[in-house]
C-alpha cells in the first residue's frame, strides 16, 4: 500500500492533514470507513453524485479539481492495500 501510494497518490494527498491539490490522508480511517474508501477510490465520481461527504470535498476543493478514476484502483488488492496503509496515517 505505501508503495502504491508513493507512486499515485503522492502527487496529490498528503500524509498528514494538510490539504495538497486534495485533502491530506492522516486519520482518514477515523473519519471514513474502509467501505466507503473502496467504493471512492474505484469511482470517485460515482460516490460524488451519490454521497454527501464526497460532494462536500469536490465543493470545498481549492483547485476546483476531483480525483480521477485512476486505473490501479480497479484492482481490489490494491484499493484493500491503499486503504490499509492510509490506516497508519495519523
């Protein structure tokens, strides 16, 4: 998962809380469950239609931007590896 994450995230999250082009990822498990990270890292936009948290983060991004459907995060080992590793962020 770290490795995953150094080389797509990275570029746009953070590991603390501080927002980058998107939020920072520290203590995202506490604020989210391992479900609903799934479910938006495999179709942010779906979730952003569906799921009032995800709105709110396109609504109160800086840059106007919302995260990709990123091809590795089709791969459910991955997501559940990226996901794990975002759970040590704190």
């Amino acid at each position: 998962g770290k490795k995953i994450y150094a080389q797509i995230c990275s570029y746009c999250h953070k590991t603390t809380y501080d927002d980058k082009f998107g939020p920072g990822l520290a203590g995202i498990s506490e604020r989210r469950d391992a479900q609903w990270l799934d479910a938006f890292l495999q179709d942010p936009e779906k979730m952003i239609k569906s799921d009032e948290y995800a709105q709110a983060l396109k609504e109160t991004n800086n840059y106007n931007l919302t995260m990709p459907k990123l091809p590795d995060m089709q791969d459910e080992q991955k997501r559940a590896d990226v996901i794990a590793y975002m759970g040590t962020l704190e």
